[in-house]
C-alpha cells in the first residue's frame, strides 16, 4: 500500500514537471516569433502558433490576432485580415498599449490597410475608363510599401499609365518594370487583379512598338523618306501621338496611295488630343495636308473641265486644269486629251505621244469615255481631211433650208471649216446654242482673220439675226407680261362667265414659239387667258406638257397666273353646266307650272261659283314659281263677305299639296322666300262712298301701291299708306284696298308675308274683268333642290372636279 502510494506521488510530480516544462517552451516560441515579427513582418512564420485563449491571455491573444491581420494582408486576404483587425480592437488599448512597440506595428497595418483600399479605388475608377492623375497617385503612395503584390501592381501599373498620359513614354517604362517583376511571381494570382492581365499585355506591346518607332521616325524626319511602319500601336487615347506619328510613316511611303486615309485618321485623333504636338510632327501633318488637298483640288478642277468638255469636244468656260496628277494617271491621259483636241492643230500630235508614253509607263485604267475621246483625237489629227469632206457634204445639205442630217464635228484647222460648224450647229440649235455659237465665231474671226465668202457670210448674218429677233420676241413677251399681270390679279368671279378681254391682246405682241421655256409658258398664259371659254382649256394642256416634258420650275408669279388660268377654264365649264342646269330646271318647271295652274282653275271654277276665276302660271326667276289668281267680282259683294273661306283654304290646299310637296325636300327649303301680293282692281266707274256695318279694321299706317291708271295706257305707281279705315269707305282707292286687305284676311292663316295693293282702273276701263282680286303666289325657291341636286349630278358626269383653289 505504501508502496503504491509513493509510486502515484512520484507520478504527479513527474506530470507537473513535464506540464511547467511544455508551457514554458510554448511561450518561448511564441515570444521568439512575435520579435521576429516586430524586426520584419514579411520574414515572420506564424503558421505553427497556437491561439492563446481571448480571456486569460489577452496580450498574447492581441500579438497573435495583429501577426494573423498582417498575414492575412499581404496575402490580399482583406476578409481575413480585417476579422483578426476587429480582435485586436475587441482586446482595446488599454491592453495592448502596454505590449512595446504593438501601437506602432498596428497604426502601420493600419495604414497600408487604407492605401490598400485607396489604390482600389484608383484602379476602379480606371478600369470604369476613367484617367489617374500624377496627383492622385502621390495621395496614395503608401500603396508602394504595402506588402500585398496585388495593389503593389495597381499602384505601379496605374503610376506607369499615368506617365504615358503625359507623354513621358521613359519614366512610364520605368514604372511598368515592377509591375513584370510581380507578374513573373508564381505565388501572385494576377488574374484576381480584374484588368491587370490585359493591360500589361497592351503595355508591354506599346513598349515594343515604341522601340521600334523612334528610330524610324528619327530616320524620317532626317531623309525625308519612309519605308513604312507595319506594327499596330495599341491605342491609348489619353496620348495618341505615337499613333499619329505611325500613320504618318505609312502615308509618307506613297501619298497617292494611302495618304488621304492617313490624314483622315490623324484628324481624327487630332480631334480628340490634348497634348500639344511636337513641332516635327506638325510640319510633317501640314505637308501631308498639302499633298492631299493639291491632288485632290487638282483632280476636281480637271474632272469639272472634263464635265465641260464631254458634250462638244470643247470647253465652255475658263476653266483652268493643270498637267501635274502625280497619283492620278487617268487624270492627266484626260488633260492631254482636252488640251490636244482643243489645240488639235497646234498641239494634237505631241499630245497623242505623251498619251502613248503616259500609258505605257503607268498603264492607268480608263473608262470607255475616255477611250472614245483618245480615238476622236486620233481620228482629228491622223483624219483632217476626211473630216473637211464630211464638213463640206453637211454643209452643202445645210444650205437650202438650214437643216442637215449629216454628221460633222467643230475641230479643224481650217479656220473657215469651224465657223461654217459653229453656223450649222448654232442655227439648227438655235434656242440651246445660237448665242454662244455667234460668239464661238467672234473669236475664231479675232484670232484667224479668215476671209469668208458670200454663202457662208450670208448663214452667219442669218444666225446673228434669228438670235436677234429672239430676243427682242423676248422683251416684247416681257413687255406684255407686265401688262397682263394687274389685269389679272382679281379673282375670278364666282358668278358667270369670265369676262373676255377685247383690249389687251391689240395692245401687245406675241409669237407662236419662244426659246425660253418659261417665256413660252407665260406667252400661253396670256393667250388662254384673254378668251378662257374658247381658248383656255387648248393652252393649259399646252402648258402642262411643256412642263412635264422639261420639269419646269415656275416661280410665285407664274404659278398664280396658271392656277387663274385653270380657275377661270373651270368657271368656264362650271357654268355652261349652270345654264344647262336652269334650262332642264326651267323645262321641268313649264311642264309642272302650267299642269298646276290648271288644276288649280278647276277647282275654283265650280258650278258653285257664280263669278269666274282666272288661274295663271308664270316663272320667276331660275327656279322660281309665281301664280296669278284673279277672282272676277261680277255682282255686287259685300267686303265683310268678300269670297268663301272654303275658296281660299282651296288655294291653301292646292298650294301645299300640288305645288310644295311636288318639290320641297324635308328641309322645306323651297318654302323660303314665299309671299303673296293681293292687289284690289276697282273699274273706271265713280265712286260715291260707301258705309259698311262692321269694321273693316284696316290700321292707320298700312302699307300698299297704289296703281293709277289713266286713258291712254300710262299707269302711276306710288308707295303709300292708309288712314284708319273703319266702316266707310271714300273712293275707288280705298275700295282697291278694302278688296285687298279683306282676302288678305282670308289668307293669313297660311303664315307667310302678304302684301297689298290698290288698282284704280281710268275711266275707259268699266265693269267686267276690271273689277276683281289679283291673287300672286311667289314662290321663288320652288325648284331650289331640284336644280341643285340636277347641277351636282352634271358636275360629277362632267369630271370637273371642285374649283381650283385660288393663290
């Protein structure tokens, strides 16, 4: 037992001595690494550490977690490290103030933490597109010292862009140099770095075209010469000028080759540069400007003679080409084909040599046209004679009527033989050519002096005087324009035919044919105009052709005297169509007016009527209806009596029915304008007054005509009103009116104005048809609908159209 119990003693000491010993060791390699960390964080090996526990051992837990933050760090690990940043924070100051030099370790992390960050700030904004300045970089230059390769290579990459950006292509190489020496580090992981991989790609490749450029470009600006440059720069729009410079070493190799498209592509970059460029590069730009522009200003001002020179083998104005087309062969084959069939005599054969040598040297590729106008000069020098001949046989088929169907040209040498040209060309084309061919032969005489004989002096006068009369044709066509313009500014009258004019065309003169189109045009303007009806329609279709035929471009003026010219055809048309109209309205009217009528005296002129009625039917107007109702008074009647009611609501009936409803539409527009004059005939007999026992009711003041007939056949009429009639009547006026006014009360129910008269007839004129009532229905707008749908209906089959609008 005590045996035993010594052994287990012996044990415990045993296990504390091996446990004090263990700890012990721990702490001193602990301590030993935390030294080695204070001497050199980057050389310290934490990987065998043990974590010292967070409560009993806060101030080895606050080096551990400060040794895991820098590790984590220059791994690029930010999650990691800033988790051990937060452990040390949790253990607090108050702690780890104590440990020596752990502040100063830990502000440092702590600040290339930060540079960490604002370095990727910097990188971010570049990747987005965006330039880092010189400045920015200096605010972050911590970021060179951190131990992290990934912003080691931001930082350098960005600082090496930088100076390229200023065109410091040396200092940039020279910052990209750390950035290759981290790219070859197998422990960094370039491709985390999002961009880093392409960019150094595109840098290294500007560095080794930068190799090459300098000295080609050196050997340029000394020589004058360029054998190109086949390496592409990558572009790096903040600085563009070494592209610049390559695009000027390929222009410079041939610039009738490629310089345009060179130059285009400087000025673009120009565009966007901001660095001013070196003094070399802009006088080689201005060369390369001159090149380009000279044989491109060259080559237009040649191709416009050219233009000029297609149609006639000549060159109508002064135009000036040169022979200088060093990068456009083509181009001087056609100045020596121009100038040498210009100058046939003097010049056509040297030019045909320096066209042969010219394609033998070059072989420039030619179109058919200038292959026809090298055969033609050919054919000018090696052919005189022959052409002479065929001039000749023109010119005797030209001579009886000016025409000739022969073919002939206007190069010669013969300065006689190209005036007769010019007089065949210049007569038969007079309109397009006689002036300037006139003039054509003012020079050849200038230059020449050639003696002409009579023939030929006679077509040459002719000429001049056909151009001078076409002219003056012109100015009279002028001079009558003038004059018909305010004579037809008014517009056309809506109502009835244009009016002829009888005056203007005796006071102007105009000719069947005028070279100018417009003239001609105007000409026929004021010919259909002056008689529409008859001429106008024959001169618009004229017009119109011309203008189709040359698309003719009219002005203000002449537009709105064509646009009359059309209104008035229109009117024209419109109104024989109106006065078709009326005519059909006016037979339909006749057939109806006169089968009412009698109607209408049928049912007056009963076996009941004990005095006759006379029933008539006149027209009024175009479409108007008037009836005329005399209802004779052959016995005595008494006023307050005067007729049957039945008698008038017959005439009322008959009106509505027989008359209205033959031809009003719903509208009743036809009713519009409907009266009735009821005018009261006394005989030629004394009137010794008259009393009546009811009123008569006729008020003071009341309108009426008095018509007073006199022996002979002479009428007065005069506009009068009554005095209060009552119950007694004075003379054979009043009894007209009493006549009048008492039928009118018979009517009124029908609602529609009536007015009264008094008719005295002289004394020849006794008893019988001179004592009645006069009835007039007035229906003026009877057959308005029907006229109007007939005149719409003949419109519409005439094709007519609506009227033209007016200017």
């Amino acid at each position: 037992m005590k045996q035993n119990l010594r052994n287990f003693l012996c044990l415990l000491v045993c296990m504390g001595y091996f446990l004090n010993t263990t700890e012990a060791q721990g702490v001193v390699n602990f301590e030993d690494t935390w030294i080695e960390f204070l001497s050199d964080p980057k050389t310290a090996s934490i990987s065998e550490l043990d974590e010292p526990d967070k409560r009993s051992q806060k101030p080895d837990y606050a080096k551990y977690s400060l040794m895991y933050c820098n590790n984590f760090f220059c791994k690029g690990e930010m999650s990691e490290a800033m988790k051990y940043a937060r452990h040390v924070d949790e253990i607090g100051k108050d702690i780890y103030g104590a440990i020596p030099r752990f502040t100063e370790k830990y502000e440092e992390l702590k600040t290339k933490m930060a540079a960490y960050r604002q370095v990727d700030g910097l990188w971010i904004k570049f990747q987005t597109g965006s330039e880092v300045s010189l400045s920015e970089l200096k605010d972050a230059e911590e970021g060179r010292t951190v131990c992290e390769k990934g912003t080691l290579a931001k930082y350098f990459f960005l600082t090496s862009t930088a100076y390229y950006c200023k065109g410091n292509v040396t200092k940039s190489e020279k910052s990209f140099q750390p950035v290759l020496k981290l790219s070859k580090i197998k422990s960094f992981k370039m491709d985390k770095v999002g961009g880093l991989k392409s960019g150094i790609s595109k840098m290294k490749k500007v560095f080794a075209v930068h190799t090459k450029l300098n000295p080609a470009w050196e050997k340029f600006i000394e020589t004058d010469k360029s054998s190109g440059f086949e390496d592409d720069m990558p572009m790096m729009d903040c600085y563009t000028i070494p592209n610049m410079k390559i695009y000027m070493l390929r222009a410079a190799v041939d610039p009738c080759v490629n310089g345009s498209e060179m130059l285009k592509l400087i000025k673009e970059l120009e565009e966007e540069n901001s660095h001013p460029i070196p003094a070399d590069l802009a006088k080689k730009i201005k060369w390369l400007e001159g090149q380009v522009a000279g044989v491109e200003e060259n080559v237009a001002v040649l191709e416009k003679a050219w233009d000029d020179f297609l149609p006639d083998d000549e060159l109508d104005g002064e135009i000036e080409f040169s022979f200088e087309y060093p990068c456009n062969k083509d181009a001087l084959v056609k100045a020596y084909i121009m100038d040498g069939t210009i100058n046939v005599c003097e010049k056509g054969a040297q030019r045909l040599k320096d066209i042969a040598k010219v394609i033998e040297e070059h072989n420039p590729s030619l179109d058919s046209e200038t292959k026809e106008k090298h055969r033609n000069l050919k054919a000018l020098v090696e052919d005189e004679e022959e052409n002479l001949a065929a001039l000749n046989k023109a010119w005797k088929d030209f001579l009886p009527d000016d025409k000739t169907s022969e073919k002939f040209g206007f190069i010669y040498c013969d300065p006689v033989a190209v005036i007769k040209a010019y007089t065949m060309d210049g007569t038969m084309y007079m309109c397009e050519r006689g002036k300037k061919r006139l003039a054509d032969i003012d020079k050849v005489k200038e230059k020449d002096s050639p003696e002409l004989d009579s023939e030929t002096e006679d077509k040459v006068k002719a000429l001049q005087a056909a151009v001078q009369q076409s002219e003056a044709d012109l100015a009279d066509l002028n001079d009558a324009w003038s004059k018909f313009v305010p004579l037809d500014q008014d517009k056309t009258p809506e109502e009835g035919f244009p009016k002829k004019d009888t005056t203007l065309m005796s006071e102007i003169r105009l000719v069947e044919f005028y070279c100018d189109k417009i003239a001609q045009t105007k000409s026929w303007v004021i010919k259909g105009s002056v008689d529409a009806c008859v001429e106008g329609e024959t001169y618009i279709k004229k017009i119109d052709a011309l203008k189709k035929k040359h698309s003719l471009k009219y002005d203000t003026e002449l537009t709105c005297h064509v646009n009359r010219l059309r209104t008035k055809i229109w009117q024209c048309r419109y109104w024989e169509l109106v006065l078709r109209a009326r005519k059909e309205t006016h037979e339909e009217r006749e057939r109806f007016g006169e089968r009412s009528a009698a109607v209408m005296r049928g049912d007056l002129n009963t076996d009941k009527m004990e005095c006759p009625t006379i029933v008539e039917y006149e027209p009024l107007g175009y479409i108007g209806v008037k009836y005329l109702i005399k209802p004779i008074l052959c016995q005595r009647v008494n006023l307050a009596k005067m007729g049957d009611p039945e008698y008038y609501k017959k005439i009322a009936s008959w009106v509505d029915t027989e008359v209205l409803q033959a031809y009003c539409e719903a509208n009743m527009r036809c009713k519009e304008e409907f009266t009735i004059y009821i005018e009261g005939h006394t005989d030629g007999h004394r009137f010794s007054g008259r009393t009546y026992d009811k009123s008569l009711g006729i008020a003071e003041g009341t309108p009426f005509t008095h018509f007073l007939g006199k022996n002979g056949g002479i009428v007065d009429t005069l506009q009068k009103t009554t005095r209060a009639i009552d119950r007694k009547l004075e003379n054979n006026m009043e009894l007209g009116i009493a006549r009048a006014w008492t039928v009118k009360g018979q009517l009124d129910f029908m609602k529609v104005p009536i007015d009264i008269g008094a008719y005295e007839h002289p004394s020849d004129e006794k008893d019988g048809d001179y004592r009645r009532i006069e009835i007039h229905l007035n229906i003026h707008k009877l057959l308005l609908d029907y006229y109007e749908k007939l005149l719409a209906r003949l419109v519409k089959e005439s094709g007519i159209g609506k009227r033209p609008p007016g200017c």
